[in-house]
C-alpha cells in the first residue's frame, strides 16, 4: 500500500471513531436529561427509565435538538420550564455525558 492510501485509511478509521464517540455521548445525554425530565415529572424507577427511554427515541426523530425540545417542553411546561431552561440543562447534560463516555474532565 502506498503512504497516501495509508493515510486515506487513517483519515477513515479516525472519521468512524469520531462519529461513533458522537453517537455515544448524544445518545447518553439523551438519557440524561431524560432522567432530568423525570425527576421533574415525579417519577422515579422504572418509570423515569421508561420516560427517559421516550426522550431519546424522540431524540432521534429530526436532526438537532428541536425534537428533544418540543417533547421536553410538552412535557414541562405546565411545571413552568422554559425553552431556555431546556437548553441550558441540555449543554450541562451534554458536558456532563461527554465525561461519562470519554472520561475526560
């Protein structure tokens, strides 16, 4: 194999990594905040499991974060959580599952 193919193969290897990584640490804030969201809701146990488990399908309705939003703000709103209090606690979970599965502080 020339080097320029080594290199392409590098490049590829690190791409599929990477976005495995990505996978992994949206999908656990997902969960994450779904049990944030449950909490809030006053379920515990297998109940703030199966919510959670709600959230991140609906997580993976539409690309971004505007399905997660809409369900969470359904949900929350009549306890008087916001669209920004949405936001915020999704970049806490965000940073906080990216230390869970990379463990990286």
């Amino acid at each position: 194999m020339s080097s320029f193919d080594d290199r392409e193969k590098a490049f590829e290897t690190k791409f599929a990594h990477d976005e495995e990584l990505k996978f992994r640490i949206l999908a656990r804030r997902g969960k994450l905040i779904g049990l944030w969201a449950a909490e809030k809701l006053g379920k515990s146990g297998e109940a703030a499991d199966e919510y959670a488990k709600s959230v991140l399908l609906s997580d993976l309705e539409i690309p971004g974060d505007a399905d997660i939003i809409a369900k969470l703000l359904g949900d929350l709103a009549p306890l008087g959580v916001g669209e920004n209090d949405i936001k915020a606690m999704l970049a806490e979970k965000l940073a906080q599952a990216e230390v869970q599965v990379t463990g990286a502080a």
